[in-house]
C-alpha cells in the first residue's frame, strides 16, 4: 500500500491529518484511511472522508508505531492504545499487513498496554495465529454486529462477523474477543428475532458490550440525501441509547437463574467488556458511576471495587493545571471534574487515575451517563417513566 505525499494529505480533514486521537476507550492510532464498506453511519460522515473507498498509508508502519509511544499522552503499560479505529475497517486483505506489523512493533518493546482492534470483517484461522503471536499486549478484538438488513444503511452482512467472532473465540489463546454489539437502533434492529441473534452470538465470545447510534448532523445529511429512513427526530453529541431500549435488551438477556452473573458477561461500556475478558478492573474508573454496573457480574465488581480508589486532590490538581485546566478541580466519589480541558487531556487523567474524569460544563447526568438526552427524561437524568 503506498504511502501518501504530503500534498495529497494536505487537504483531509484535521482529524484525519492528524493520525493520533484520544478516545475514551484509548489513544487512538490511524495510519491508514480509506474504506470500502460504505456504513451509512460511518464516523467519517464528520471527516469529510467517506467517499475515500481505497485504504492509504498516512505514514510508515514503523513511524506509525514510533509516533504513538512518543505521543505526549502515551504511558507505557497503562495507556489503552486502539488501532485503526476511525478511517478503515483493520481487517481489510489491504490493510491488515499493516496492523500486524505495528502490532509487532509495539510488542517488540515488550508493552503491556490493553490493544483494543475493531472489525467487522473477515478474520480467518490464519489471521487469529498472528494474533496469538504477541506475547506482551493485551489484544482485544472487537466484532462489529448489527443484524442491520437494510442494505442501505449497512451493505456489509453481518453474517461476516458472525462467522468472524466465531473463528476469533474458536483460535483465542493470548487475545480476547468481544461482541461489539451496535448501533442498536429501535425500530431498525431491535426485534426479539435481533436480540436472541445478540444472544446467541454472545455465547461465542469472551464479553459483550451493547451501545446505540452516534447521529450527528453530517450523518443526517447523508441520510436524508439518501433516502434513508431518519433513526430519530434529532442528532446529539453523544451516542443515542432510549431508555426503553436498553431496558429491553436487559429483561432480554436477564437470567435469574444465575446469581453470579444474572446478565451474563453483558456490559454497557467498551472497557468494562474489555477489562473482563482479560480478568482485570476496568481502566476508565466506571465502577465509580454505580448504575453501570447493576448488570455485571460479581467476579467483575469484585475486581473493580479493589483497584478502585479515590484519587489524591492535590495530584490531580497539579495535573489538570499542566495540561490546562482552568477553574475549581473538585472530586467526589463519581469522578474527578475540571473545567477548560478538553477531551484527550480529561482521558489522559481518566486513564492515569482509573477514576472517571468529567467536563463541569457537559455533565454526566445519573442513569443517562455518557448518552444522548434523546429518549430520556432532563429533570436530574433519570429514567423516563
């Protein structure tokens, strides 16, 4: 795969120039841009990027490895690292080379650091040897399932990663697998047909994390110019989850039966998935925001209540004045809060303290936390009635 000349780079969009990003689940590594798969809510909507089908290199494999270990926010051992997360599907046959040879770069230093990869295409027995190869990361693999039949919204069967969770669980011996299970959309994908889909991929990976739709204006905008059905009346910042959507998910998936895991490896967020299924306490400090955790199971708790500890006022304090913090640091027993700091410097502390880590001026609300407001009640955040 060649490599682009700068000229050719020049006009991208800035988030797509820029082939590192801090995303809440880990310093994200994008070396790679341009994909074929065609989903209509495709992040890159909001990168002006989307009509980009033939993946390129921004850079060199080795370079790619060197910039992310030398980014500012990048701490050996600690800081979650995501690969190929935001311009190109991973696992493409053109692209994959690729994400094995950073992914042996990185291991070559012998870095433990949690890898997170995020596919929804074909892995085969082949592919999952690589991956059993590195010894020091903790890879996991994330398989993108919808169930999504329009062929409009999601021209990729979902048959694909079906048989590609399978496969990965099937060869798993140094990695992970996790159904990534999204966008759920009610109305769209959410039958009971769907959700004993879900259910029955569920038992063919290691943990299962369930999330809904990120609709923002760009992603509306092709929709209509499209004709495609509108999911929802708005668009919204944050990723879209009703209420009463994951409220039927959750009586779906509620086992009784089982007193250690009544849901069974179900979770709400992408590091608790991932934390789980490798057998630590999830890194982004959720455990503090008590109601996401109503549904796991007790080992998991167990292991989050132990690593979970308040962090010192006065370290966090100096920290956030360093990368710019302006305004009252405050902590509670939710999360750190500051103000004038935006997204990379709040997840560098979130993942540097394991303790959730807030802006004052977009606020988590109770049982709503890190969602759209669309499908939930305003007054406090709590659930619609």
């Amino acid at each position: 795969m060649p490599i682009l000349a700068p000229q050719q780079a020049a006009g991208f969009h800035a988030k797509i120039a820029d082939p590192i990003e801090y995303r809440k689940s880990g310093l994200s590594l994008n070396w790679i841009v341009g994909c074929p798969l065609e989903c209509g809510y495709c992040i890159r909507h909001l990168l002006d990027n989307f009509g980009m089908k033939v993946p390129r290199r921004l850079m060199d494999d080795e370079d790619a490895a060197r910039a992310l270990v030398e980014h500012r926010y990048f701490v050996e051992h600690v800081t979650p690292i995501q690969l190929l997360n935001k311009a190109t599907d991973p696992m493409l046959p053109a692209v994959k080379p690729h994400l094995f040879a950073v992914l042996r770069h990185l291991d070559d230093r012998e870095l433990t650091n949690h890898t997170l990869i995020i596919t929804r295409w074909r892995v085969e027995p082949e592919d999952c040897e690589v991956l059993n190869s590195f010894k020091h990361l903790k890879i996991t693999v994330l398989v993108t399932h919808s169930n999504i039949s329009d062929d409009r919204i999601e021209p990729v069967d979902s048959a694909i990663a079906a048989r590609s969770l399978r496969t990965l669980t099937e060869h798993a011996e140094g990695y992970r697998t996790v159904l990534y299970w999204r966008p759920i959309v009610p109305g769209l994908n959410d039958s009971d047909a769907d959700l004993e889909r879900a259910r029955q991929l569920a038992e063919h990976a290691h943990a299962t994390v369930f999330t809904g739709l990120f609709f923002r204006h760009q992603i509306a905008d092709y929709y209509k110019a499209n004709g495609l059905p509108m999911p929802y009346d708005d668009t919204a910042r944050r990723k879209i989850m009703p209420r009463e959507a994951e409220q039927r998910i959750l009586d779906f998936f509620h086992r009784p039966d089982d007193r250690e895991a009544p849901w069974g490896p179900l979770f709400r967020k992408t590091s608790c998935a991932v934390t789980f299924a490798h057998g630590e306490p999830d890194y982004n400090g959720h455990y503090g925001i008590r109601e996401l955790c109503t549904i796991c199971p007790r080992a998991q708790l167990a292991r989050c209540a132990g690593a979970w500890t308040k962090p010192d006022l006065r370290h966090v304090t100096d920290d956030a004045r360093r990368l710019g913090a302006t305004g009252a640091v405050t902590i509670n027993e939710r999360a750190i809060t500051v103000e004038g700091l935006d997204e990379p410097p709040r997840y560098y502390l979130q993942h540097r303290y394991g303790f959730q880590c807030h802006d004052r001026d977009k606020p988590h609300l109770p049982h709503q936390h890190g969602r759209a407001p669309i499908g939930w009640n305003q007054e406090n955040g709590a659930p619609a009635s």
